[in-house]
C-alpha cells in the first residue's frame, strides 16, 4: 500500500527562492493546476514538466493512522469530464530536489494574476521514518515555520484558498516575532 509520509515547512515568500530553484542544477520545474472533486480525497491534477502533460487521479485518504495514496494517470479527455465535477482548485509551480533518500518539492502556490500568494516545501519521507531530514542548504534560510505533522490548514485543499492561506502566514509570522 502506498503511504505518504512528509512534512511540510512554510517558506518565505520574499521573490528569491523562486528564481534560485529555477537555475539550480539537478533542480526539476513542473506547473501543476490541480482540483478535488466533491467526494473525500479525489482530486485531479495536470502536470506539465519539460513540455509534457501528464493528467493524474488521485484517491488520499488517512487509515489507521497512515495516508494512503493510489495515483494514476488518466487520459486528458477523462481529465476534462472530470473537470467540470471540480470544487476547491489550484495552480502551483513546484520545484523539485532530489536529496538522497529524500524528495524535496517545494510549491509556490499562484493567484490568477500569477502571483505567488504561499511558499511551502515538503519533504518526502519513506515510510516508518518519523524525524524529518536536515533542510537542505540552499532551503534553509527561507524557511520561517515547521508545520505541525498533519495539520490540515497546511494541505495543498486548504491553502488553494488564498485567504486562508494568506491568514495563516499572517498568523506565523505574528507567532515567529513574538517568539
């Protein structure tokens, strides 16, 4: 069974994360717009990365514990009937860092405008670990909080809200100065 195991730590959004992943080495760039459906953990995604789309169905759900995770692909024409079934939507960009036996993705979050409203990097994690690696270097200095393990305001659902989103990082920050 696929289990999803990662944590989730809220970057920055200070402009120049963004244009440093984008020229970094081994660093990969996807656009990614994303929806759920009105049914408990399905959502869509359409992936593009090196000028090629890839079109995903996702169930997610958490069992005893444990997230689970089945993907597949899906043809665009299903993507595009399923599309119209969407609530909740979102486009991000997301880089992605491959750092040993860790995956590091980090989403910049994106208004219509194309604007990026929330940074946010998680790690991937294989099963069983419970103590997230070191950041790597070059994500360190942008990192302003560590979001609790599980916390659902930091889901990808809850932040495709951009004024949840934009509350939260007030209310981290506000928590970061005072601390």
């Amino acid at each position: 069974m696929p289990i999803e195991n990662e944590r989730k730590f809220v970057l920055e959004n200070d402009g120049k994360l963004e244009p440093l992943l984008a020229q970094a080495p081994g660093v990969t760039r996807g656009l990614i717009v994303q929806a759920y459906l009105d049914a408990p953990g399905v959502r869509l995604r359409a992936v593009e990365v090196a000028g090629k789309r890839h079109h995903i169905f996702t169930y997610k759900r958490t069992v005893d514990g444990e997230v689970v995770e089945v993907e597949t692909y899906i043809s665009a024409d299903d993507f595009r009937r399923l599309w119209k079934l969407r609530t909740e939507t979102l486009q991000k960009v997301r880089y992605s860092l491959p750092d040993g036996r860790y995956g590091w993705d980090i989403d910049f979050f994106k208004g219509t405008d194309g604007s990026t409203y929330f940074a946010l990097a998680e790690v991937e994690m294989p099963a069983g670990d419970m103590q997230p690696p070191p950041l790597p270097p070059r994500l360190a200095p942008h990192v302003i909080f560590a979001a609790p393990f599980g916390d659902p305001r930091f889901t990808s659902k809850r932040l495709a809200n951009r004024q949840h989103a934009e509350n939260l990082l007030i209310e981290i920050k506000q928590k970061v100065r005072a601390a």
